[in-house]
C-alpha cells in the first residue's frame, strides 16, 4: 500500500462504491433466488413434502430420497431447467409413485423437508388427479376404466359411476376422482392408454378451488349449528328425479359377465 | 515461476530458484505428490457417492454406502454427514433441523474444526479441479491481472448468504451454489450447471487469477473462519528459508506465506490455507511441512535454542 494518508474524499468514495457494488450484488442474488425459488406450479413432489414455501427452505438438495426410491421415480431438478433448482420432483407419466408403504424416501430425508409426521402412504398428497372429460375413453363410452382398476386405492380415490342409457344395451361407466382420497402419486396416470394421458396429476392449487366461509350447506351434517343457522328439524327425503328401471339396459358384462 | 536470474533476489535465493529449474524429471514428478493425492480423494468421494447413486453399491449388507450428496449425506447407514453453513442457512430461513441434521452438521463441523484449514476446498470440493485447473494454465499462458479484488471479499459474501436466507427465506447460498451444482449434476444427471462452472473457469483464467475460489466462494469463507484453529498445518523452519519466494508463486492463497508473519509464527497461520501442500512439495529448501499443531510449537522451540 502507498503510505499516504486517505483524504476524506476518497474515504467517501470508497465507502459509496463498495456500497454501490453491494447492492448490485445483493439485488442479483436477489433476482435469481426469486426467479428459481417461486412456488413452482407444476412440480409434484415426493411423498410427505412440506407446503411449497416450507419445502423449497428446508429442502437441503442432497438427493437421497431420489437414492432411496426403489422405483426410480424421483429425480433432481437440474440447473436452468423449468423447475427449482436440485430439488426432488416426479413426473408420474414417466414414472408414478407406487406408494411403498414403508415410504423409504421419507425416511431417507435428513431434514424433514418430507415430513416424518406422514406415517401412511395413503395419507399422502403429492397431487391430484383431474381427468379431461373430452378425451377420456370412459366418458366417450367406450369400457375402459384403467385408471379406476390400477388405482392402488380403487373404490376409493377413483370410483365408478354407472350412467345407464335408454337407448343402448351399453352403459357408460364413469371414473370420478375423490380428493379425500387421491394420493396423487400417478399410476393412474401412467396407465392411462390415450395419447396423451386423459387423467393426469396437478398439484392442489392448480386444481381446487375453496367454496368459502359465507356458504352454509344446509344438507352437510358437516355444516355448523349455530344461533342464525338452524337446518330443517328433519329434511325431507330425497326425492329421485329419475326412476331407474329394476333391470338396468346398460349391463356391466364387463364386471359381473354377460347375464 | 519465478526466475532465478532476478539479481533483486539475495544470492542464496536465486540459488534455491536454480535448484527448482534443475529438478530431475522424477523429482518433478515427486512435487506433484499433493495435487494427485488431492484429485485421487477428490474424484474417490464423488466415485462413492456415484457409485452408491447409479450402481447400487451397497456395504455393509444392504445399506446404501454412501447415499446423497455433499450437502448431506449418510455414509454406510451409519454417519450422518450435512454441510453446516446450508444447515446455518436454512436454520437462519426460520426451519427447525431434525436431529439427524443436526447431528450430521455437528460431525462435519467438528471433523474440518479439528482438521484445519481450508482441507474441504482443496481435498473435497469438485469445484477446486476446476479453478485449480483454470489457475495452472493461467500462470502458463502468464495472463497479466484485470484488477485487484481484496481476499475478504468471500467474508462479505458469506455475510450477505446469511442475511439473505433470513430475508428471502430459502438458503441463498444453496440456490446458487456452483459446487452444489456441480456435485449434484455429476451424481444425479446433467443440467445446465456447468455452464455455471464454464463462466468460473473463464472467469478465473482469464479475469481475476483464483477469482472463486479466493475471493468470492463464501463456503470457503465460512471454511477459512472454521480452520483458523485447526491441528494441521504447514511449519515453516526459518532458518532454512532462503526467501526466494516460490512457495508463494505457486500458493492459490499466496497472502498467507507473507514471510514476515512465517517467522513470527513459525507457520502457516491463516485459515484461508486450504492445505492443498503445494508448497510443501516444492520449496527447495524443504522449509515448509506439513505438521501438527502442537508439534510444530515444539519443533520451533528447539530450533530457536
Ligand atoms: S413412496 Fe416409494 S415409489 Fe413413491 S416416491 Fe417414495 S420411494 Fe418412490
Ligand atoms: S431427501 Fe429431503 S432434503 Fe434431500 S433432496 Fe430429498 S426432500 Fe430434499
Ligand atoms: S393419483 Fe390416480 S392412481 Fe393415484 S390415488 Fe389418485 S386416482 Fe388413484
């Protein structure tokens, strides 16, 4: 260093451009931790995975629940990709979760960014399935039900729903999905045998929507009796709006053979 | 390298010089002994975590042997292992650690505590083949410095890595890491991370010489603070030292072989050593070595008598 004394000038100045260089620094950072860290809308995670914002802060990218998958089914994000980056994610028309039900790659994850508290498999949300009306088989008439029959929670998370017709001997046979119990984990998904799967897995917040506070459902036992809200003493019972014929025309031959 | 004609040099300095420029072949060779121990752990630890990622490797029984990455990992089921400044910065984002973590950051913290030094940077990081790489054909092709970056500037970085964590609320540093990156797209699949390492080497060859790894990486920061007491370092004998200053040509870090603070000392004090043993290998004096702490405070001793 040369031994002359800084003049107070220069001592300002320094100060301003080592805080000028900061701050450029600083809002760079910034910008790309935003720009990876955002709530990613389409990524699926594994099993257990915290809320998104809780995820994407503890999650450690160390990759050892991708270690412990038997299946291969998770992955890390790679840098400059569409998800965040290093962190686990799945795409289930790849390869779904096939919901092990000793959850190894929980039990793998060292900072409970996949949450210990998922003691059962079937308890987890990793998304949910919607099926596309339009194009699935099912609802075109056709007998497919392969998402209804691989659904590891059958009956359950996807059930069946008989539409009889007048006019054909063949019924449509509809697959609904149930999000009390939709895992998300995709088989249904993989199985799926459209071009392009007719059923797939969002996440939540893409799919769902929240009916709101102001809404009483006076015909939900779930519903709240409180002192402005009283249901009917007894409700009246349910009246069929379409008498169904003691012999169906639509015949599941499918299910139960031809009779 | 420097030269040993330089008549500014003392007599017995350019002699030194001259023995350097004279070594044989085979003790040429013979002073590479650190970089190709350095690169053999440094390739090693990733061929385990590899190995373990894609082949399955498993010992004992069926445990996995080295499962994750170095932001955390588990070696044969047994040893936890996590990075103690990503745990820090997701400790500082408001998320409590399980106990694993935890643990693991404790055992990492105290192995480099005790170690000293920089070792994770020059032993461990994947990162250092590459500046290491960019440094050596940067002083071949004898590319002159842009401008000068003070060394304290990776403390600066590691400051703001820590308040921005508590700010953004994700570990900042791990969102950007390049050795993150790079560990990670070796071990589970390519990405565009080494785009991330190609703008390191660039950048280290041919704008500041050790530009990452010296100034600005704040894991070699948060190392170097870690280090500063650690047992293994290098001695320096003084009265062996003939001042030609080769050790210091070839030291990544050369600001911690000032030789007035060696012979105050008698080592190599500043954790921003990364005891990479460079030096070691080549001074010709044989003045520099590694040793431990306390022996070293012995050793100088006798000499002074
Ligand atoms: S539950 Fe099993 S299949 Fe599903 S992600 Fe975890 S380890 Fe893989
Ligand atoms: S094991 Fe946990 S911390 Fe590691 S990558 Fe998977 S989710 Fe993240
Ligand atoms: S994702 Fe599909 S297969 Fe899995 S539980 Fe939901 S409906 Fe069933």
């Amino acid at each position: 260093m040369t031994g002359k004394t800084t003049t107070r000038r220069e001592f300002l100045l320094k100060a301003a451009q080592g805080t000028a260089m900061a701050a450029t620094g600083g809002l760079l950072w910034v910008y790309l931790l935003r720009q990876e860290a955002r709530a990613h809308p389409y990524a699926l995670r594994p099993p257990g995975a915290l809320v998104e914002k809780d995820f994407n802060a503890t999650c450690i990218k160390c990759g050892q629940c991708v270690n412990a998958c038997p299946y291969d089914t998770l992955k890390l994000a790679g840098a400059g990709g569409s998800l965040p980056i290093g962190m686990p994610y799945f795409i289930p028309r790849d390869i779904p979760c096939y919901l092990c039900p000793d959850i190894p790659c929980m039990r793998a994850c060292p900072t409970g960014a996949l949450s210990p508290d998922l003691k059962d498999i079937n308890d987890s949300r990793m998304g949910l399935a919607v099926i596309d009306l339009e194009n699935c088989l099912s609802w075109k008439g056709l007998r497919c039900e392969i998402c209804h029959r691989e659904c590891p929670l059958k009956g359950k998370a996807i059930s069946l729903e008989l539409h009889p017709r007048a006019q054909s001997k063949h019924a449509m046979f509809y697959p609904i999905v149930n999000s009390d119990f939709c895992t998300g984990c995709g088989i249904c998904e993989k199985a799926c045998p459209t071009a392009e799967a007719a059923i797939r897995i969002l996440p939540h917040g893409m799919v769902q929507g929240r009916i709101g506070e102001h809404y009483r459902l006076g015909w939900t036992f779930d519903t709240e009796i409180s002192q402005d809200f009283k249901p009917a003493e007894t409700a009246p019972p349910a009246v069929q709006e379409t008498t169904v014929p003691d012999k169906a025309p639509g015949v599941d031959y499918l299910n139960e053979g031809e009779p | 390298m420097s030269d040993p004609t330089d008549t500014r040099l003392r007599a017995d300095a350019q002699a030194s010089l001259r023995k350097i420029h004279e070594r044989s072949l085979g003790a040429r060779m013979w002073s590479w002994r650190y970089v190709v121990l350095r690169r053999i752990a440094q390739v090693t630890i990733l061929l385990l975590f590899f190995g373990t990622a894609h082949w399955g490797w498993q010992f004992p029984g069926d445990t996995p042997l080295l499962t994750g990455n170095l932001s955390s990992s588990e070696f044969m089921g047994l040893l936890p292992m996590t990075d103690p400044l990503a745990a820090l910065q997701i400790f500082l984002t408001g998320h409590l650690l399980t106990r694993e973590a935890l643990i693991g950051a404790a055992v990492v913290f105290i192995f480099y505590l005790l170690l000293g030094g920089r070792v994770f940077c020059a032993w461990v990081c994947p990162v250092n083949m590459v500046t290491d790489l960019a440094g050596w054909l940067r002083t071949r092709l004898d590319i002159k410095p842009l401008f000068h970056v003070p060394r304290n500037v990776r403390y600066y970085v590691l400051a703001a890595a820590l308040i921005l964590s508590a700010i953004t609320g994700v570990a900042a540093f791990e969102w950007v890491s390049p050795v993150g990156m790079m560990h990670r797209e070796i071990i589970f699949g390519l990405g565009f991370g080494f785009l991330a390492l190609l703008a390191i080497f660039l950048f280290d060859l041919l704008i500041l010489k050790n530009g990452w790894c010296g100034h600005l990486c704040p894991l070699g920061g948060f190392w170097s603070l870690v280090g500063r007491g650690g047992q293994v370092r290098v001695r320096f004998d003084r009265d062996t030292c003939t001042h030609c200053g080769a050790c210091g040509a070839v030291c990544p870090e050369p600001q911690v072989l000032n030789l007035k603070k060696l012979e105050e000392r008698g080592l190599v004090y500043s954790g921003e050593c990364s005891n990479c043993g460079r030096c070691t290998a080549l001074c010709p004096e044989n003045s520099l070595n590694f040793d431990l702490r306390a022996l070293i405070r012995k050793h100088n001793a006798q000499a002074r008598d």
